[in-house]
C-alpha cells in the first residue's frame, strides 16, 4: 500500500477512509471503520481494481477481521427478540442462532465486512457486536 487513497475514492459505499494527522507514522492508510460504514463486499470490487500496487490482491479470500458479540449488551442474549445481524449478515451460514435465538458467529467463515456491526439496533454505547481487524499479509505499509 502507498497510502494514495484511490481505493477510498472507488469504493462506492464510502466504507474505505484513509487515516488523517492524528496517527502521523500512518497517515494515509485506508481503514473501514464497520460502526460509521462497513464493506459491502462488493462483487465487481471497485477498490481492489481501483489498486495500483497490487496491496489488495485476493482479498476476496482474506479476512479483514472477526466479528464478535457481547452477549451482555446484544440484545438476543439478554431475552429480546432481535435477529438483526443474522437476517443481515452477507456471508450464509457465518451468523448462527441456536434454540432461543440467540447468535453465534462462525469464525471460520466471517470475513469481518462489519455489516453486523453497522446494523445492530442495540444502542451505540452497548457495544453488542464489534470486528476486531486483522492485518492482511498482502497489506503492508510503507516504511
């Protein structure tokens, strides 16, 4: 990655934004920030085209993180009704319910889009379901 932001300017979601003065050592390295908008995993793969360093290459395969619930803020776990993140969830199977409803989330199969995250209607500082990001190997910053 050379931090030149043209994966931010394809993305048609708005998803992808770069990192701006207040990380000097980073600035310019495209994030997603699943809570303000996630990746939509979009099957054309505008940023991925829009690369010209090749950082993004395979990301159809690669994890861009996990998700994971807090069964103390999610509102399933503490007796509601709410399917929200696995009624949402863009990956089949990656979000699971069991006998009451409640979620799990397959860590193999989560590419951590973040969409679960985005879209969870429990309030904004319960924090019910978050994605913790991974570092791509194909994704390096400049030194």
């Amino acid at each position: 990655c050379n931090r030149c932001g043209d994966c931010q300017k394809a993305c048609p979601h708005q998803a992808i934004e770069c990192l701006e003065h207040r990380f000097p050592h980073l600035r310019g390295t495209p994030i997603i920030r699943p809570s303000d908008a996630p990746c939509h995993l979009c099957s054309d793969r505008p940023c991925q085209k829009a690369c010209a360093t090749g950082a993004l290459n395979g990301l159809s395969s690669q994890k861009m993180g996990q998700a994971h619930i807090n069964p103390l803020e999610c509102l399933a776990w503490q007796r509601s009704t709410c399917t929200t993140c696995h009624e949402r969830c863009p990956v089949s199977e990656t979000i699971t319910l069991d006998e009451l409803s409640r979620p799990s989330i397959s860590s193999e199969k989560c590419l951590g889009c973040g969409i679960c995250q985005f879209s969870c209607p429990a309030p904004r500082n319960a924090i019910a379901i978050t994605v913790n990001s991974h570092r791509s190997p194909s994704i390096r910053s400049p030194k």
